[in-house]
C-alpha cells in the first residue's frame, strides 16, 4: 500500500492535479459510490480551471487511495482523508465545503441505494452536518437515543459515529497543519517526530502546497539531529527527512546537496540504498560497458514548472523524437547489435525516481554526454551533476585509432534553445560546443545556431533538422571509434553540482 | 494477401538484374517508428526503377530482388536461393552491420562462390558495392574503392553513405547521380557481359565472408500447438489443415503459408543476426527460460484441461525474456476466442504480459502480415531484456559487439523447414 505520501505521489504522477483535487472533495463523504463522485465532478470540475472527463473519476476510485468495501462503495483509509481535506480547505476554503456537504446532504437523500442501508444513510448525513454545523451534529447524537422511534440504528453505531465525529479534522489549512507538524518535528518521543515527518511528507504531495516551509523544517531536523550526534550513523527521523527531501524534486537539490556535504557518501548514499529496489551493480564495470547505452541525454526538461503540463508534453514529444532520430543513426553507424540500447534519455524508465541506479550505471558506462544546452540546463543542479559525474571518467585513444590524440572529453554539447554567452557556466564553456560542419547549406549550421534544436523543430525546418542530427550521430561514432571512455563505478558522493562552479 | 501460386511466381522463371543484400536493423527500444529498413526499401525502389529505364527489353531480365518482396508465406529460402541463382549482378549495401551480422556475409560469399563455380574470371566485377553506412577508418572491405569510384564527383558520397544522400534533401541532386550511375553499371554488365543462371551453395552452409569467427546469439523459438495425433481429442471447431505430425508443424494461416509457422520465426530472428533453436513446448527436457525467446500459442492448444494445466506450469516464473505470442488463425471461429481468452488469462496470471511490448504479444495477431510485423520487435524486445536482466559472463569481445555465447552457430540446431502437408 505504502505511505499516504507515496500513495498521493503515485495518483499524482499517473493522473493530474486536477484528479487530486477531486478526490479532494471526494474525501468529504464516509463512504463514496460512483454516482456521488460523478456529481461532485459535474458540480466543481466541468469548468477550467480544471476540466475532468467522466473516466477520471473511475480512475480516482480504481485508484490506491480508495478501498473498495462491497456494494460498489468506496472509502479512503483516515489518513488519506485528512489531508485531502486539508487540501480542500486551503486550495477551496470553507464556502466549498460547505457546497460539498450540502451536496452530501442532497444525495443521500435522493438516493434509493443508500436509503436501504439506514446505518450508512444516517451517518452521511450526520457528517454532512457536521462539516455545515458541527455544534449541531453533536446535540443530534446527544439526543438520538439507540432503539428510539424511526431509528433503526445500533449502540454500536452510535458509538462508532461520535468517535468518528470527535475524530473529525478541524476545517485547518495546509499552512497551519505544516506549522504544527513542524512544532512537533521537536517532540521528544521518535514516534512523534516520525510522525510529524510523514504528515509533511504527505502535505508536500498536495498540488496547491507551498513546499518551501516544508523542506525548510525538514532540513531543520537533520541539521539539528546531525549536531546532537557526532556518530557516523544518522538517526532513524533524521534518514527519514532527508529521503522526503530527496523526493522533493531538483527544486531541493541544492538543499540536499549541503545537508550532506559534511559526510560524503554518508547519509545521502545510506537512505538511497535503502529506499531503492533495484539488482545491485555488477562488479565488472568493464563488462557493464559492453552492454551500457552508447550515448547519455542529458536535459533540464524536468526542471520545468510543475504546472506547466502541456508546455512539457510538447517539449518531450520533440525531445523523443530527437533521441529516436539520433538512436536510428546511431546504431546504424556503430552496428549496435539487436537488442541494445544505442542511447539512454533520463526519464524513459516508467516510474523511476531521478537519482536510480540504472542512471548512475548509464552515466558511469555511455561512451559519449550529449547535453542539450538551455537556460534551464545550467539553472539544474542536477544536470549539473550528471555533468560532473561524467566527466570524472577517463578518456583514452582506441588501440586501432587511426585519428591523432587529442584533447577528448566525450562530452557533446547541444544547443537545445538558443543559449546566450553569458549564461554559460564556466565548465561547459571549457568543452568545444557541436557545430554541423561540411553541409552544403551553410545555412544549416547557422539556423542551428540561432534556433538550437527545439527551434528547428517547432519551426518546421526539417531539412535541416535531420542533416544536424546525422552530423551529431557521426560525430558521436567517430569518438566511439576513437576513444574510450573508461567505465566508472559512481557512487552518490560523487555528485556535485559542476554549474556552480563559476 | 499471395498464396503459393504467387509464391511461385514471384520467385521468376527468368533472371534478374540485380540482387540487392543489406542488413536488417533491428527496431528500437519502445518501436515507436514504423518499419526501421524504410530507407533501404526506398532505395530498393528507385535503383529498380533506374534499372527498369535502362534496361533492355531483350534481355528478358526482371530488374531486380528485394527480399521485402518476397510474398510473406513463402519458402523464403528458396526464394532467395532463386534469386541469388539468377541475379547478373550482385548489390551489397556496405554498413557497419553489413560486415559484422552474419547473414548478409553468407549471401556475399555464396554469390562469389556462384562466380568462381560458374568460371567468371573476375569474381569482383559481378558486385557492385553500395556504401550505405559510413564505414569506421579501419574497414577496407572488397570492392569499395570502386564503389566510391561511382560518385567520384560526389564527395558527399564517401563522407555520409547512400543512405544519408537519400535522407537529406540538400543531398538529393547527388542521391540521383548516384543511383543512375549505380543502375548504368549494373545493366552495362548484364547486358553486355549475361551469365545466365547457374548454381549456387547452400546459404545456411556457407561460412560468412567477412566474419567467420563469428558466433551468433542463440535464441529461442517455442511453439504451443497440437499435434496431428492429438486432434481427435479435440472439440470440434479447429481446422485440422493448421496441423503437423508435431506442434512446431502448426501453420495456423494453411492458405497462405507454404511453411510452419516457426520457420517464419526462425528467418526473422536470422535477419536481426540470432541463431535459432524451435522446440515443442512439451518436448521432454526442454527448459524455457535459460535463453531469449518467443512462445508462439495456439489456442486450441488449451482447449483440454490436460494441456491447459501444462501450459500454465510451463509459463510460471518465466523471465522478462521470454515473450508470449498468440496467433489466432483464420478463419478464427467463437470457440477459438474463447480459448485465446483463456490463454490470456494464464499469460497474465503468470506474469507474462508486464511490459508494452508483451501485452503487445498477449494480444496476439490474427494475420501473417501482423505477425511479420510483430515478430521483429519481439525479437528485439526479448533480448534487450536478457541483455539487461540476463546473466552475465565476463567477455573479451570488443566493444560494440555483442556478448556471445560459445559454440559455432548452432545450425545443427536449426530444424529443417517443415514441409508438413496434411493428408488430403
């Protein structure tokens, strides 16, 4: 099942924001069936912002945040459903609940399926109130007796519904709960810290959430668990902030960076070991370069806003069609055998975090770093460090080489976007940028130069798109037949943001 | 879709100009393109038709062969034997693959043979190279000076390859040069200098002229069918014209396919550079999973409950190597639906339909033509998946290559063609 955190990241990442913030609403009911789903769409999500189709919702309940629990009635596990409706009151505020527990009321009503089972009936409307008038709902179950007229309802439930109503979160918002979370980052059991890390785990995976407060108390904790203990271990909360860190996004690697800079190979290295399932790396990291991709894409795409999910789709639909035309060349070039992988783009692995072991092998293996230079790119810090990781590797001339040395780093630098002189950092100046040289359109070579590749694309300018791509795929075979980059076994402390370094 | 006679046909009674000999490329990661010999069928076309204008109408030569035109159920073998036979002028699209897959350096060598048999004095003036794919500095393979000689105006040529010329526009005015003089060449020599058609050696016997020490990743083609003698026990439904004496003889398309279904399998995997071993999924002893490969499934294979549980044991726990294909034959009846269903069932409850590429396989196809398409990327799809997950053993090979499994090529292996035709 996993964490509410992992559960909410994982919805997130195979639908939208938007889903998350109908199951926002979602959460409100004690149970929901599709019907009452599908209203709540029809009533907030058939306007943009946020238009949902009616399969978004089947998606939300197939979803690992509900439960199905018999006669096509779905719950969502307590947790969950708290910071969902954190979610709701501060992206929505309190008028939307209100709306919501209205709708709630409305429903139950007029729904002939639910009238059948009093039990469930009664305790959505008592829910319902106690979201419009909490004081309310309590004198009611003060009053109702077990057994009395008209109820059909047990003790028991009667007892279940006052627990759930004394349960019941405040109407509190994100800002307020992450405060009070992060009072409680200084509690003095480990159960409670731990605890209050998770809660802001989960916080953070609200789309509306400001994360900065977040990772700040987060970065707190390990800073401050890090001068109350000199040993090399890091404590149990202190891994624990750092993995929620780390999962964060490149918006906090920096962050990540300098938590672990005192103990390189530390802390960082101890909690990616243990929170990834993967084979572990042969030894051999000659024979992994036999079959390692031959070329590394590195791009900033990810380094995009978290809103901007059109723009990002049409950016990787040129960014795939890039590294499919320049894989096809490639492989034609060098005579890859069936099977193999001429290149490897970051982000192709379906569900992988950033920072896996399959892209530490790829950088640590590629024969050839074809960087996809943008403003973006140099911003990243992660793109920083598969810069620096890559070229810690050694490079030698081919026993069979027939070219003369020379100075080869086997990194290709790209221009992606138009990039300006001054924006580039000092490192990537020190690498002598691709140029399509020899074509028999001078033009090519300078409309790649004022339009990187991305503009040619969008442009249109076919021609000259491809003859750049087979000059670059020539220019990759041609250092594979002439150089070897040494494999290299990368460790995690050997990520270091190479940009920074003006 | 052709049936035999066309089959026949196809192969020609008369010569032809040229034969034309490449290397497959495999198709990428995710397959998200179309065919990836594109560009070689599009030069296929305009060399024909270069040839087509020039040649001589006396001649009585067909202009050339392409094994993409070889019509999909025929015995692909003897088509291509015909052709390499019949063919006054042999075409090689020189590439890096060209020199280090292993089929495209038997037909070389079985042509040159063809040469020397037949007493041409010059062996190497029948070829009539192509550079295709820039070749690394230290190729020097027989022929290409000449080859390069053809567009000797074209620089170009030598520094992008053929293929390039034709990809790139601002390329295209010496891609045409190019391909007349290539054409002019080739009907210069057939029709002043006619060989007529003469013998040539066994191809799969014929060690590779450039690579010899070569050996081939195995891979491995096994096949879920029924066989003859166990139809009785069938429910009704199934055509027993699919049917062999065992179950790598299934045919499940009888009309259009000359040979086994697993022979179609064989000749892909051999294009994409794989020695193949096909087995019987119930062959005694016979261990899936230990290579990359292909199970090919019939249906009806699970119409009794016998093989139904046997297949579900010879499936669990199978590696991300080892891909399903349902084939649903025609003409597919409700009873043949409803045992595909159960096949999938057993495929999913045992794992099998993980990735795209699989589920691809689990859907199956209901016609050679998309079997044809398929195969190659399940193919492909299979090893990648031994190459990443596989067992790895340290190698001396040098880079680039493949790991290899020791052994020749395992053509003792390779079963003769089934030539299985039921009684009438």
């Amino acid at each position: 099942m996993g964490s509410p955190a992992d559960r909410l990241a994982e919805v997130r990442r195979n639908t939208s924001d938007a889903v998350i913030r109908l199951a926002y609403h979602a959460a409100l009911p004690v149970v929901i069936d599709a019907g009452l789903l599908n209203l709540l769409r029809v009533n907030f999500f058939l306007d943009p912002p946020d238009v949902l189709p009616f399969e978004a919702g089947a998606a939300l309940l197939l979803s690992s945040l509900f439960r199905e629990i018999g006669n096509d009635l779905y719950e969502i596990d307590p947790e969950v459903r708290n910071i969902l409706l954190i979610g709701l009151q501060t992206t929505y505020k309190s008028e939307r609940v209100r709306q919501v527990a209205q709708l709630l009321m409305h429903y139950t009503y007029s729904s002939p399926a639910w009238t059948v089972q009093p039990e469930l009936e009664r305790a959505q409307q008592l829910t319902a109130l106690s979201f419009v008038d909490p004081a309310r709902a309590r004198s009611w179950l003060d009053e109702a007796q077990p057994g009395a007229a008209g109820e059909a309802l047990s003790r028991e439930w009667f007892v279940a519904m006052r627990r759930r109503l004394e349960a019941q979160p405040r109407a509190s918002s994100a800002p307020d709960e992450v405060a009070r979370a992060a009072a409680q980052l200084r509690d003095r059991r480990l159960e409670g810290r731990l605890s209050a890390v998770h809660t802001l785990a989960a916080l953070a995976q609200l789309p509306d959430t400001n994360i900065d407060p977040i990772a700040g108390a987060l970065a707190g904790l390990v800073r401050l668990r890090r001068t109350e203990e000199s040993g090399e271990s890091l404590a149990e909360d202190a891994r624990a902030a750092l993995s929620v860190l780390l999962g964060l996004g490149e918006d906090y690697a920096d962050l990540v960076i300098s938590l672990s800079e005192r103990a390189p190979g530390g802390p960082v290295t101890a909690v990616l070991a243990t929170g990834e399932r993967s084979r572990p790396p042969p030894a051999d990291a000659e024979v992994l370069a036999e079959l390692a991709p031959l070329f590394f894409v590195s791009h900033a795409l990810q380094a995009l806003g978290r809103r901007e999910k059109d723009a990002r789709r049409e950016r990787s639909q040129s960014l795939l069609q890039f590294f499919d035309d320049l894989s096809e060349n490639v492989a034609d070039l060098v005579a890859l055998p069936t099977g193999r992988d001429p290149g490897f783009l970051e982000g192709t692995i379906p569900g992988g975090s950033r920072w896996t072991d399959e892209l530490l092998r790829a950088v640590g293996t590629c024969q050839a770093f074809v960087a996809l230079l943008s403003p973006q790119y140099f911003a990243s810090a992660w793109c920083g460090m598969e810069w620096n990781a890559f070229s810690l590797r050694e490079v030698v001339p081919r026993a069979q080489a027939s070219k003369g040395p020379g100075h080869q780093s086997g990194i290709v630098a790209v221009n992606w976007t138009p990039v300006q002189e001054k924006q580039i950092p000092r490192v990537v100046n020190a690498v002598q940028q691709f140029s399509p040289e020899g074509l028999p359109d001078p033009d090519i070579a300078r409309q790649y130069r004022s339009e990187g590749v991305l503009g040619l694309l969008r442009l249109g300018q076919n021609a000259a798109y491809e003859a750049v791509v087979w000059r670059l795929a020539q220019h990759i075979a041609d250092n594979y037949f002439n150089y070897q980059v040494k494999p290299r076994i990368l460790r995690r402390s050997d990520l270091r943001d190479a940009f920074q370094e003006r | 879709m052709a049936g035999r006679d066309s089959a026949r046909a196809g192969s020609g009674q008369g010569g032809r100009y040229f034969y034309l000999s490449y290397a497959h490329s495999a198709p990428l990661t995710g397959s998200r393109r179309a065919d990836p010999d594109r560009w070689v069928r599009r030069f296929f076309l305009d060399l024909r038709d270069a040839v087509a204008f020039r040649a001589s109408p006396k001649s009585g030569l067909a202009p050339g062969f392409f094994d993409q035109e070889v019509p999909l159920g025929s015995d692909w073998k003897a088509v291509r034997t015909q052709a390499l036979c019949s063919a006054e002028v042999f075409v090689p699209l020189y590439s890096p693959s060209y020199f280090a897959w292993s089929l495209p350096g038997r037909e070389w060598a079985c042509y040159r043979q063809r040469m020397i048999q037949a007493g041409v004095a010059d062996p190497l003036r029948r070829f009539v190279p192509v550079l295709w794919i820039p070749l690394p500095s230290d190729r020097d393979p027989p022929g290409l000076p000449q080859s390069l000689a053809v567009g000797a105006t074209e620089p170009a040529y030598a520094e992008n390859g053929m293929r390039a010329l034709l990809r790139l526009a601002p390329y295209h005015t010496s891609y045409r040069l190019i391909v007349d003089r290539l054409a002019a060449r080739i009907v210069d020599l057939a029709d002043n200098a006619p060989l007529g058609p003469s013998v040539v050696p066994d191809v799969d016997e014929t060690e590779s002229e450039f690579s010899p020490e070569a050996v081939a990743a195995v891979f491995s083609v096994t096949v879920a069918a029924p066989a003859r003698a166990g139809l009785s026990a069938l429910p009704r439904g199934f055509d027993p014209a699919c049917y062999g004496d065992r179950g790598i003889g299934w045919r499940p398309f009888p009309q259009e396919q000359e040979l086994s279904l697993a022979y179609y399998a064989t000749q892909v995997a051999e294009q994409l550079d794989f020695g193949v071993v096909v087995t019987d999924i119930e062959m005694p002893g016979h261990v899936l999973g230990h290579r990359p490969g292909v199970i090919l499934i019939d249906p009806w294979f699970v119409a009794h409950d016998q093989e139904r549980h046997a297949l579900r044991s010879h499936l669990y726990g199978l590696p991300s190597w080892v891909l399903p294909l349902i084939v649903l034959g025609s003409p597919g009846s409700a009873d043949a639906a409803s045992h595909a269903r159960r096949v999938r069932t057993i495929l999913l409850e045992a794992g099998m339909g993980n990735s795209e590429t699989a589920r691809r396989g689990v859907d199956g196809v209901s016609s050679l033509r998309e079997f044809f398409a398929l195969m190659p990327v399940l193919v492909a799809e299979a090893e990648r998946q031994y190459l990443r997950r596989g067992p790895m053993a340290p190698s001396t090979a040098r880079p680039g290559s493949r790991p290899r499994l020791a052994g020749s090529r395992p053509a003792g292996l390779i079963p003769q063609p089934h030539r299985e035709v039921p009684d009438a």
